[in-house]
C-alpha cells in the first residue's frame, strides 16, 4: 500500500481523481449496487467451492501470471481460494471504476489508481499469503527473512529499490565499452566519436541523439546488445551525444539551451570533422523530440540525408497513461516551482515510469528482494534503468506545458525554438520511424500519427517488445517487427498490410542506412581533426556522473 500512498504524496490530482469517484459511486447507488452484487455471488462461489474442496476454472490456464507460478496456488484449497479471491476483486475493482461516470481525464486517473491498488493488494506481496517465501523461510532456517530485512534497509537508505545487482556493472568497464574518445564538449553535452571497425567506412556519418532523462548507454551496453557496436560492424561511421548530468551548472537551462549547446553544435562538429556535408540523424525518446523539433526550427534540415527516430512522440494528442501526471495542475506547479530555475532529480522521473509498470518494475523487487531475500539479478537493462539523470527544471516545464498540455509540436509555427518558428514539414528528407508495440510510453498509434507529421519518405517499423527492450534488439535474440510505407487510412490499417518479419529491426534498418549512408572510404586512423582534437577516451566523465536519487 505504500506505492499507493506515494502516488497521492506526488501526484495531489491523484486525491482529486479518488474523491471525485467516491462522491461518483455515492451519486449512483444503484449502479454499485448491480456491481456489488454480482461480486457478492462470485465471493459466495469462492468460499463454496473452497469448502467442498472443489477446483473452480484454473484462472491460471485462462490468464498466465508469473507471480502465481508456484504450484500450491493450484494444490492447495487455501492459496487457490486466495489467488480466486484475489482475481475476483480485481475485477470488482475494474467494474467500478468501469461503472460510474466521471470525465474522460478523471476516468483515466482512476483506471490508473486502480490499477496501483490491485497491484498493492496481490497477495504475493505478503511474506504469510506468499508459498513461495514461506517455503524458502523454511528452508533457509529464516535466513532469508533476514536477508530481505537487510536488503530493505539498504533500499531505505539509498532511497530506491535495488533492481539490478549495481556491483555487476561499471560503465566504462563492461557498459558503454565501444572504444572510441569525447572529440567535443561543453556544459550541456560531451561528443563522442567511435572507433571504426571495419577497414572502410561510408562517407556519411551517423549522428545519435539519445533522450537526456537517461544516460546514453542504453544503446551501448555489452558487446552482442550495443547497436553502437552493431552500427559500427555495419561500416557506419558513428557519433554519440553523451547528456551531461544536470548540476548547478545546468539548473537555469532550457529546451533552446539544449537544441543549440547540444544537437546543432553536435552537428557543426560531426560535419567538420567527417568532412561530409550532409549526415544521418538518429533520435530515440525525447532525443528524437528534441532533435525533430530543432531539426525543424533552426535550419539544420538542409545538412541532414536521413532521419531516424525511435520510440519517439511528435504528435502528443494520445500520451497513454503518463498522461495521468501532466494535467493542468501539475504543470502549472512546475513551471512555479522552476520558474527561477532548478534540477529535477532523475529518481523522480524514473519512479513515475516504473508505477506505469508495478507489478513488473516495483512489486516484483519488493518479493525478490525483501520477502524472499533473493540478491537481484545482475542485468544491464535495470542497471542502466537505475542509473537516472537530472534534468534542468525550466526545460522540463516548458517540455511538458509545450509538447504534453497543448501538443504545439504537430501544429507548424506555433513552437519556436533558437528564435524561428517549428514547422515539421520543413523535414523532407527520408525518415525511419520505428515504435515497440508494448511501449507504455510512447504509445505505437501515437508515433505512427507522428510519422505523418513528416513531409519525407516514411518507413514506418512496428518492433515486438516494450519502450526498452523493444529498441534493445539485437540479431542474435530476434523478437520480430512489422514494416511498411506511409500513407495508410490509420494505425490499425497500416498493421493489417504491413509485411511481418521473424528477425531483428536493427538489420532492416542497417539495409535501409547503408543506401543513404554514401560510398565507402578508407576508415579513419584517429579521432577527430585539428579543430576538434580528442579530449578524453570514451566514454568520458558526463555519463559517469550520478543522479540524485529522491525519496
């Protein structure tokens, strides 16, 4: 219950969204009076069924959940019934919320609350109603018990939930390892250029912008997952802007501060040292925003061949349930709150991503972690997820009051950014647009809506998987994609005549680049230029900073 207790402390709209449902069911009684009393007669099945020991449908069969995995809540009367129980209020809980009416936005606020508290209730997340637990405080003479209160100690002290065993991983040491060096740097952002890997390269360079509310390594974790290293095997001649963590340094910067300091002077340096005209652009999450939106503002579109955007929302009109936190309220409170500047500390970002998630990025550790007293596992994905950054808080006003509350992105001239008006349609060179299919935050419909906002050649790739591991998919573990041109009458149109493929996005992409990436020249023996000498290896300082955790 404590999640849901934080959810009311950060989101106050939350407390308006459940007083207003409960004032809802008490103006309609006799709706929940239909809903009570079919829940009543399931609830009277449940405990006939558990008296005459009698099996009732196997939910299990009916909706796998790996949480009720262990064999008792199928053996057993007690955790049947309990696992029953527990399904049928879930649903009970549903159907209420389902029942009354409230306004689409305080609907989708209490579909969200619900939704935390049907997590919160899982009897799994109880050492007595939880088999497994028990049958490992048996066996481990409560060893694990001890354990699991050493580890919530811990938890309590860093302020954050331990997902991944953080003593696994070290960036530099095995993340973020494709040899290369910084070749430029300022407040905002470091630049790295990476060492080829093949004897030649093509002649037009690939520049990434990753989002800066998480650190760039995402796309450069261990050797068979990094796509830096899959690009660079692919004869691609690839840049990375590394975000800097924002600190005291960066506590007044803006959205401009970022498109000028980061993605334009990432351009002037990339093309100067490549000695190219033109490059390739790759955006993933709000990087893909941030570089659209500047690509589409200050006059960069003219050196840009390609452009590539992953997971990446232009048209917010359907955010999906991160829309729960940006209402009006919320984003008056921070453009208040940072309006003389300030940091917003990574934490808080991430926790509001993981409570879209709870049962697999909050529930699921506080099992492992405390009732079982399990070490978490060591992977690099949760690594990575755990490792957040700061942003600057008058960029993360204005990104939410611009993009999220009034969707200015999608209308042209209505945005202005390094001083000249945003228009999307400025963007006509061929475009890449991928989304994940299981994204829950960037919803695929959405970026397809996005895609048609472009003026460009549109390939449009709908990838299996979610916001992370979906774009993470290397050849050697292929999950599967759907492709095709835009224009189609909508998202769901273009699905059904969309070819599916078994493999990986990653080598239909490499195809797609490697027509637009120009001929092959010898590889270059070192770094950077004259103008643009090597500052440090990679991956430099700026993405070893940490964030400061909250809460």
């Amino acid at each position: 219950m404590r999640l849901v207790d934080s959810l009311l402390e950060q989101l106050p709209q939350a407390r308006t969204a459940l007083d207003t449902f409960l004032a809802a069911l008490a103006a309609q009684p006799h709706v929940v009076a239909k809903v009570n009393a079919r829940h009543y007669s399931a609830r009277l099945a449940l405990w006939t069924r558990m008296l005459r020991q009698a099996p009732g449908d196997d939910l299990l069969a009916v909706r796998p959940d790996r949480r009720f995995r262990a064999g008792e809540w199928r053996d057993l009367p007690y955790f049947r019934f309990l696992r029953e129980a527990y399904e049928e209020d879930a649903h009970w809980i549903g159907e209420l919320v389902e029942a009354v009416q409230l306004p689409p936005e305080l609907a989708q606020r209490a579909r969200f609350l619900a939704k935390q508290l049907v997590a919160a209730l899982a009897p799994t997340n109880q050492l007595a109603t939880n088999p497994e637990a028990i049958r490992r405080a048996f066996a481990t003479g409560g060893a694990s018990i001890r354990d699991g209160l050493e580890h919530l100690r811990r938890d309590v002290a860093r302020g954050a939930i331990s997902m991944s065993d953080d003593s696994a991983f070290e960036v530099g040491r095995n993340l973020a390892t494709s040899a290369g060096a910084v070749v430029f740097e300022n407040q905002v952002m470091q630049l790295i250029e990476y060492a080829p890997l093949t004897p030649t390269v093509h002649a037009r360079p690939l520049l990434i912008v990753p989002p800066f509310i998480n650190k760039y390594y995402i796309l450069d974790l261990q050797k068979d997952n990094s796509f830096v290293h899959f690009a660079l095997e692919r004869g691609l001649r690839v840049f990375m802007i590394s975000w800097r963590n924002a600190g005291s340094a960066l506590r007044e910067a803006t959205w401009e501060d970022y498109a000028r300091e980061g993605v334009l002077r990432a351009i002037d340096a990339v093309l100067q040292i490549s000695g190219s005209s033109r490059l390739n652009a790759l955006g993933f999450c709000v990087g893909g925003t941030l570089l659209a939106s500047t690509l589409a503002a200050a006059g960069g579109a003219r050196r840009v061949a390609s452009l590539t955007l992953l997971a990446c929302l232009l048209d917010f009109s359907e955010v999906g349930e991160i829309g729960v936190y940006v209402d009006e309220q919320y984003v008056a409170g921070c453009e208040r709150e940072f309006a003389d500047g300030g940091l917003v500390p990574g934490a808080r970002i991430a926790w509001a991503f993981a409570s879209l998630r709870p049962d697999e990025l909050v529930w699921f550790f506080v099992v492992n972690n405390y009732l079982e007293g399990k070490d978490p596992a060591a992977f690099d994905l949760l690594y990575w997820n755990a490792d957040s950054a700061n942003v600057p808080g008058r960029l993360f006003a204005w990104y939410l009051r611009n993009m999220y509350r009034e969707n200015r992105l999608r209308s042209p001239g209505t945005l202005s950014v390094c001083g000249r008006p945003v228009d999307l349609g400025r963007l006509r060179m061929p475009a890449y647009v991928l989304a994940t299919r299981e994204d829950h935050i960037v919803p695929w419909r959405s970026a397809w809506a996005g895609a048609h906002l472009l003026a460009g050649t549109i390939e449009f790739v709908l990838g299996a998987s979610g916001h992370v591991a979906g774009i993470v998919a290397p050849p050697r573990t292929p999950r599967g994609f759907w492709h095709g041109t835009i224009p189609a009458s909508d998202a769901d149109a273009w699905l059904r005549g969309a070819t599916r493929d078994g493999g990986s996005w990653w080598e239909h992409w490499a195809r797609w680049m490697r027509t637009r990436s120009g001929a092959l020249k010898r590889a270059p023996g070192v770094p950077g230029s004259a103008a643009h000498p090597p500052i440090e290896a990679a991956p430099g300082r700026y993405v070893r900073e940490r964030g400061v955790p909250t809460r």
